[in-house]
C-alpha cells in the first residue's frame, strides 16, 4: 500500500526536483527516502491497541513493544478480552523516574481469581546514572488516580521486568526515590503510629455520589501507602474492593452500600475489613 502510493507519486516528486522521469537511480533514491519519511512518521503514535481473548484454560498476550499479560488457567471464569495499550494522560508516579511508557491493561477494574502476571519493557536510556532493570519497580494506581503502590518486580532481562497482579489498572515502570515495603506478613498499621495520630496514617476516603464508579481511601503511614480501592457497577449496589499494603494485595472487603458509602463507613471498612488498623 505504502510502496504502491510511492511509485504512483514518484513522477511528480522526480519532475519537482528537476531531474529526467526516466532516470531509475534518482526514482530508487526518492522511494527509499520517502518510505524512510513514512516510516518514521507512522511509528511516532506509540504502540498499537493489541487486543486479545483470553478464556478459563488460560493464555498470553502480547504487545508490539514487549509488553506482555499471562493469564494462569483459572484466573478467569468465563472468555475475557483483555487489551494493551499506552495510558497518554496517566501521571507518572510521584518521585520516582518513569523508564518507559504508562500501560493501561483492561478489562480496567478486572479482579482474578489467580494473580496475572504482567511484563513491561524499559528503556533503558532513560535509566538515571548508576541504575540498571534489577532497580526498576512496577508501579500501580487505578485508572485517573495518581496514588501509586509498588508491586514486587522480578528482572526478565535487562530491557524487561514484571510483577503478579490480582486485578487490573495503570502500570508504570520507574525507579523508586523512597522506602518501599514489598509485603510484610502483618499487614496492619504500627499501633503506636496508627493510634498515636502520627501524620497521613489516619485514611483519606473518596466516594461517588452516583453510588456506581470507584471510591476507596488510602495512607500513607510509616514510609508504607495502605490502599482500599473498590468499584460499584449499580447506584446503591455492593461494592468490590482490593486492599494492598505496600503494592501487595493484602485482602479484599465489600460495600454493601456502594460507592456513595460515606467517609465514616469507608475508613471502617478500611480498618476492619481491610485489617489495616489494630484492634
């Protein structure tokens, strides 16, 4: 298609130039110069959408920039497409140098009843001085939100690097600035520091006037942020929530409410169903 509008184009490009239409060389240059002007152009939209379906036996899927999903048999009850795609208007993590593109995989919101795994290249340009893929972390933060958590990332190679995941939202590959906690058996809070109103331990709640869409509360308490994030599909209706501490998925609660809980209900939910504060 692309070769076929050259040559169609080629006697007036040659003709624009001053040069014979029968002179071969000169044709031949301007074609390769123009397919190398095409090229360049068509690759500047980031990766293409790559989408997939994916059923109960389980699967992959791959993007166009090695970036990759795989699905465990059992993670879905039901054929599932599941999409790859560049988040444009996703922030970047806040202190914490992005190495490549933001990814949103979908279905956005999807929960797994087995954690996917999911692979995210680097570039490695874009590495600050003296690090290398074993200090690039996966981080994650539900679609229009800019609280991240850390999620444990394994190196694939030195371009690559991924982590598990129970549901789904933005995944950003950078290099963490700060203290992370990948995963403590005790989940909860510090009690001298949850009790003791040490500052940003006590949540921060969000909820939906509507009663649908997503609401949650998160904290960040000792170097370590505390995530509730659940969706509602109804007005009124229950809500699913995920809990993670540290980018590790910890639990889950639900909203019998919905997403227009208010902040009283949320922060118990937090605390209790979550099992992020001490009793």
């Amino acid at each position: 298609m692309v070769v076929g509008t050259i040559l169609a184009i080629l006697p007036s490009a040659v003709a624009c130039c001053g040069a014979q239409k029968g002179d071969f060389m000169i044709r031949l240059s301007l074609a390769f110069a123009m397919c190398g002007f095409v090229a360049s152009c068509s690759s500047g939209g980031g990766p293409a959408k790559t989408t997939q379906s994916v059923g109960t036996s389980g699967g992959q899927v791959t993007g166009s920039d090695g970036t990759s999903l795989t699905v465990p048999a059992g993670a879905v009850t039901t054929d599932t497409t599941f999409t790859i795609e560049t988040a444009k208007n996703a922030a970047a993590p806040t202190g914490a140098a992005a190495v490549a593109a933001i990814y949103a995989f979908g279905p956005e919101g999807a929960q797994f009843a087995k954690p996917v795994t999911v692979t995210l290249p680097i570039d490695t340009s874009l590495l600050p001085a003296g690090k290398t893929a074993a200090d690039v972390k996966i981080y994650t933060a539900p679609t229009g939100s800019t609280t991240y958590t850390v999620l444990e990332t394994v190196v694939v190679d030195a371009t690559h690097v991924r982590a598990a995941t129970s549901h789904f939202s933005v995944f950003a590959p950078a290099v963490q600035s700060g203290p992370v906690d990948t995963g403590h058996a005790d989940m909860t809070m510090p009690v001298d520091m949850a009790m003791g109103g040490t500052s940003g331990c006590t949540p921060v709640c969000t909820s939906s006037t509507s009663g649908a869409g997503k609401c949650g509360c998160t904290s960040t308490c000792g170097g370590v942020m505390y995530v509730m994030s659940c969706t509602s599909t109804a007005p009124n209706g229950p809500a699913s929530c995920y809990c993670e501490k540290g980018g590790q998925t910890s639990g889950s609660a639900t909203l019998d409410s919905g997403c227009n809980a208010s902040t009283t209900l949320l922060q118990q939910a937090f605390g209790t169903q979550c099992k992020f504060l001490p009793n």
